[in-house]
C-alpha cells in the first residue's frame, strides 16, 4: 500500500520554481485541489505575489538551491508553515543551449547545479522528513531530452537524463518508506524558458511554427498540461506509481 499517510489536515506540498512557468501552474492546481503550498523560488517579487494571491494556503520561502544548506531550509520552511509534508515537487530548472565540444566546463556545472543537485538535494531533505512522517509523493520535472537526442542540447539533456535515472533508483530504494517517486517529463512548453528559446532561434517565428508542426497534437503544451500530470502523481490516484516517468509532450517521444 503506498499512500500518503492518512490524516484529517490538508496534504502539504513544496514546490520549487513556483516563481513561474510550470510551477507556478503547478502550486495553482495544488492549491486548487486544497493543498497548502510552500513555494519557492529566487525572485522574491514574483514569489509573494503568487503566495498573497493564493492567500493563507500558500507561503512564499526564497531559496537559490545551488546554495549549500538551501533545501534543507526550503524543507524546514514547509514545516514551520503547514507541520507536515506531503509532497516534492522538484520543479526548478534552468536551460541550456551550446555546442558540446565547446560549452565550458564552468557552464556545463552551473547547469548541473540547478537541474541536478539542487533536484538530488531536494530530493535527500524532504524525502528525510517523509521518511519519519511514514511516506509521500515526489515528483521530479525532467524533460523529453532526458530520452531523445538533439543537437546543441546535450548539456542539457544529461542533467536532465540523471534526474530521470535518480527517479528511478530513489523510487526502489524509497519504496519501503511508503514514498513514490516518479517523473513527468514535458515536452515544449510555452513558458519563459520556451519563450527565451524561441527568441534566441534565428527565426524566431518559423521555429514555433516548425515546433508545433512537429508535435502529434500539433502544438506545445500549457504548463497547465504539465501540472495535471503532477497533480495525478501527486495523488493517491496514483498510489501504485512509482519509478515512472509520464511523457507530457503531446506524442513527440511516441512519434
Ligand atoms: N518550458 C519547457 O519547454 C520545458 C520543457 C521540458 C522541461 N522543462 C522543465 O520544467 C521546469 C520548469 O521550467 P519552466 O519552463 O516553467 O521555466 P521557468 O518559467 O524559467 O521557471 C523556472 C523556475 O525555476 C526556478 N529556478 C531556476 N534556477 C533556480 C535556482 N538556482 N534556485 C531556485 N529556483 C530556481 C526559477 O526561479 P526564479 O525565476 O525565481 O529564479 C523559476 O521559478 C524546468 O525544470 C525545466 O527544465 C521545461
């Protein structure tokens, strides 16, 4: 049986890279569904907007997680909020775009920093406090480039590809304490990262058009799209999910 435990109070969950994009969407949905939402993020400005918008539901804890000790208080903020923990989702992440035989050693770690250790660094401090709680659900947000190859997106793609393997060894090794841990992995989706992408193309508009023409359901996700699957993982709906990855990307890695 791998449920959340069972309790009468509203589930808790962290979301990292609630500032924006999918984790915005995503602690939105979580709230939404009666969740209280500790959110987290750099930009201060943005992050007590969403939190006073979504009001006593919702706190907004600043963190830069390629800082050491940073999750740690991210995880001790959600229980000085809510005194329990539920749910990880381990959403921040930054993108990268360069040539592999040229991207500077410095780059590639920066990008790892964040993608990577800031999500096994999370991972490590909440799945903790699950663990003594007696179980919950992480849910990492890796990539479509996590299973497919594409040009000038290697870097990329292996901090992501190790977030998708850490989803799987962590879910096995994290079974006996009644804590999933699974994966969504979008495809394009229309957020400022995307946004950034597409303006950094040398045609800008020919490279959305290409993009959606290329997707089987002919367009690029909404980060609402992103946050249903969370939501499901998440869930007890999901209770015998573990070690999965949901591909949210409209059949591009099924094409
Ligand atoms: N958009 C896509 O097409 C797409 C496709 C596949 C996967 N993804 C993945 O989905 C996730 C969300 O992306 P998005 O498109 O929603 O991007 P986004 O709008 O740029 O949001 C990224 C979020 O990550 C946070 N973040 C970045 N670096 C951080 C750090 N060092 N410490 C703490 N927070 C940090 C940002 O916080 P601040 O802005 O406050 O610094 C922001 O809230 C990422 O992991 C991304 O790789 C996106």
């Amino acid at each position: 049986m791998t449920t959340t435990p069972q309790t009468s109070s509203p589930r808790v969950a962290i979301v990292t890279g609630a500032t924006s994009g999918i984790g915005e969407a995503t602690s939105r949905a979580l709230h939404a569904e009666g969740y209280r939402v500790l959110l987290t993020g750099r930009s201060q400005s943005r992050g007590e907007a969403l939190a006073r918008e979504l009001g006593s539901g919702a706190r907004f804890y600043p963190a830069d997680l390629t800082e050491s000790d940073a999750a740690t208080h991210v995880t001790e903020a959600a229980l000085a909020f809510a005194g329990r923990l539920d749910v990880l989702v381990n959403n921040a992440g930054i993108d990268h775009t360069g040539d592999i035989l040229s991207t500077p050693m410095e780059e590639i770690r920066a990008v790892f920093e964040t993608n990577t250790f800031g999500t096994m660094a999370m991972l490590q401090a909440a799945g903790t406090v699950m663990k003594i709680l007696g179980g919950g659900s992480i849910v990492n947000v890796t990539s479509r480039l996590a299973s497919i190859g594409v040009p000038t997106m290697s870097v990329y793609a292996a901090s992501k590809g190790a977030v998708l393997a850490l989803t799987r060894s962590a879910a096995v090794e994290l079974a006996p304490h009644n804590i999933r841990v699974n994966a969504v992995a979008p495809g394009m989706t229309r957020t400022a990262l995307f946004d950034e992408w597409v303006a950094a193309q040398p045609d800008s508009e020919a490279a959305a058009r290409s993009v959606a023409a290329g997707i089987p359901l002919g367009r690029v996700a909404k980060p609402e799209d992103v946050a249903n699957a969370v939501l499901f993982l998440a869930s007890d709906r999901a209770a015998y999910l573990t070690g999965a990855s949901i591909p949210v990307d409209g059949g591009y890695t099924a094409a």
